[in-house]
C-alpha cells in the first residue's frame, strides 16, 4: 500500500474564487487528478487544457519564472510540480516563453500547483495563467499537496506520472494509473530530436531592456553556431550581449556542415531527454568539432554530451536538479554562484579522462557542474548561465566564452 497523499477522495470540494451571493467562497469538485506508477492518486482542481499528459514528475524550487521554466525545451515530456505555493501572480506574456522553434515549444507537459493560479497582478502581464496553460496545451492541477509529493520524490526518486483536467468530474483513476506506468519513461530517449529545429537560423537579439524590450544587437564581433537540442532564447541572447551573431542549426547537423560556416565558436545546447540516447548520432559529430580546435561551449544536455564525446559517461539522477537556488562552486576562481538549473541526469567525474577537468561543482550534493578540457578552448557547464528564470551570477561564462574566440 503506497504512501497516503492529501486529497484521495474524489468528492473532496476545492475553494473556488468566486464568491457565492452571501459572499462565502463557493466550492466545486475535483476535476483533476494525478496518479503515480507506485499507485497513489491525488485528486485537485483542473486547469488549463482539458485531457490527459504522462510523463515524468520532477519538482521545481523557483519561486519566479514559472513562464520560462514551462516553455523550457529541456522539460519535455516531464510534469513539472511547483514546490512555491502561489503561482501566476504575474500572469503570462508574449516575451517570456524559451523555445526558439516550432518545435522547441513542445516543452512541459503538464503543471501541478499547491494553490489555484490566481488572477495576474502585473504591469506585464497580458494573459491569466490558466488561459495561457490551456492556449499552450499543458494540462495543469492545483489543489495538490506539493509538499507531501516533494517529499516522495527526495526518498523515492522521479516517477512516471499521468494528470487529467476532467472538467465534467469525471475521472476514471485506473485507466489514469494504466497511463501512468505503460509510459516509456525518459531514461534511453532522444527527445533532443524532437524538440530541435527542422531549419537554420539567425539570432542576435540582445537581453531584454526594461525601456525597450527586445532589441537587435547593431554589431557582432564573433559568428557562433548553436547546435541546437532544445535551446533557450536566452542562450542566443546572451551570446549577443558579448558580440556574438548566432546561426542556429538541427541536432542532426554534420560538424562537416557546423565547420562549413566557417564559427568563431560552437554551443552545444540544452536539451531534453537522455544524453546516451542523443549521443549516439551526437557524438561522432561533437568528437570531429573537438577535433577541429574551434572554441566550443556547452551547456546542460550538451555539457553531458561533450562529455560523452571526450570518454566519460553519464547517468540518471536520482531525484535530479530543478530550480533557481542551487549554489554552485568555480573551481579556477573559488567563487560560489547561485544558478539555475534543469536536469536529470549528470557526467559521472570519476570517468572523465586524462586530460579533462572539473571546472565546477555543486554545493548541493558535490556532483559534476562544469568540465574544461587542457590545451584545448573547451568549456561547459551543467547549469543554465542564461538563467531565465534565476540570478545572473552565471552570465560572465559567455564572456568567458567570447575571449577563447578572441
């Protein structure tokens, strides 16, 4: 008999927010539901789009930036529960989302909250959460006792989920649950493929301005080309800040076409999915752009990636890295950075190979954050320096970037 979690009964009333005549909050039943493969049910209160999404839970500690993490390329086919009780205060807007392709918007899959979005309360705000959840497609539930789930995952890992927004109440919970464990799971998958471009591109839209918005970078010191696995606009937009112009090309390009654009520099981008799995049409290419002595950058899933190309390897996290507090230590300077962060699974340090280091590592549980390669202008990280959502204590690793292509 699993665990018992908050709100297994589906005729658990939910406080609404509206008001009844006599003004009292008006209550409703459960229209939303969530099960775990280890078979616990929560009952909440749908949101968003109506249906049903699977894929797997992993819990998220920011308290800001709900918009970006949800658009985050990396979180596709995962449902990403919200550990800050009060989410969408600041509603949603056209500017925050972070895929940069068509593609690229196939991200989260669905959204658990403790309490129901609230109405937006912000100066940018053109959207209510729950009516940009439902024009995005993810399924979201409130009502849920995060803190309890939170807690499941720190002991018990990540597990295959199923949520359904059922507005009519009706919830069949076995088939929910079927749902749940016939789900493949993200360990061996290449979701990179199904996120990334299908076309090249061009980038160099600069960091957001609070009077201007958007705007073009006027001038480009450097041409990078992002391999794009998933990548976030503000990795393009940092890359500007330092005086880079970005052409964006799909996961399977060959480094003989990457090298035919003749970069001062390459990023290997964030991404979803399993890093063994994308590698193995990745890492071929990676190897030969190693070999080429271009200054190369990695990030997230492509810091795991490089990995793989230069001889060590990978493996799946327990309960993995979600949020926008994690500390993490530079190795060359000393300094300790708090960062944001998005993934499940991380390089394994005692495989790297002669010749390639540590550059940083997290304060939370000692794991691999960052490599560099000796003699080599190679660099990356696990973390995400554009942030978006978190602090900007990650940024200078661009301009660190933009003086190897010096």
């Amino acid at each position: 008999m699993p665990n018992q979690v908050a709100n297994q009964d589906p005729n658990t009333k939910f406080t609404s927010d509206e008001l009844s005549n006599n003004g009292s909050q008006m209550t409703q039943k459960a229209t939303g539901a969530v099960a775990l493969e280890d078979g616990t049910i929560v009952y909440g209160r749908g949101s968003g789009a109506a249906g049903t999404a699977v894929g797997e839970l992993c819990f998220n500690t920011s308290i800001t930036g709900y918009q970006e993490i949800l658009t985050d390329p990396s979180y596709s086919d995962q449902i990403v529960m919200f550990t800050f009780p009060h989410i969408g205060n600041v509603g949603a807007n056209e500017d925050d989302n972070e895929e940069s392709s068509v593609n690229g918007a196939k991200a989260a899959r669905g959204a658990l909250f403790r309490a129901h979005p609230t109405p937006p309360a912000n100066w940018r705000s053109k959207d209510h959460l729950g009516a940009w959840l439902r024009k995005k497609g993810i399924v979201g539930i409130s009502g849920i006792d995060t803190r309890a789930l939170t807690r499941r995952i720190r002991e018990g890992g990540m597990q295959k989920v199923a949520i359904v927004h059922a507005p009519d109440g009706v919830i069949d919970k076995d088939a929910l649950l079927a749902a749940a464990r016939a789900w493949g799971g993200v360990e061996g998958s290449d979701l990179a493929k199904t996120v990334t471009t299908n076309d090249k591109f061009e980038s160099s839209q600069n960091l957001w301005d609070i009077k201007d918005g958007y705007l073009d970078a006027s001038t480009a010191l450097y041409h990078v080309v992002v391999v794009d696995f998933g990548v976030k606009k503000n990795i393009l937009r940092n890359l500007a800040s330092v005086g880079a112009r970005a052409t964006i090309v799909p996961a399977s390009t060959s480094a003989e076409d990457i090298l035919a654009l003749n970069p001062d520099g390459i990023v290997l981008s964030n991404g979803p999915g399993d890093p063994a799995a994308t590698g193995e049409y990745a890492s071929p290419m990676i190897k030969t752009l190693i070999e080429s002595n271009k200054p190369i950058l990695g990030i997230c899933l492509g810091h795991q990636m490089l990995a793989l190309a230069l001889g060590a390897k990978t493996m799946k996290m327990t309960q993995g890295h979600h949020g926008a507090n994690h500390p993490v230590k530079d190795l060359e300077t000393g300094k300790v950075e708090i960062v944001s962060m998005n993934h499940g699974f991380t390089v394994d340090p005692d495989t790297l190979p002669e010749g390639v280091e540590q550059s940083h590592i997290s304060l939370f549980d000692g794991t691999n954050s960052g490599l560099k390669v000796i003699g080599k202008p190679i660099i990356s990280v696990q973390h995400h320096p554009e942030a978006s959502p978190g602090p900007q204590d990650s940024f200078y690793l661009f301009q660190r970037f933009a003086d190897l292509m010096k």
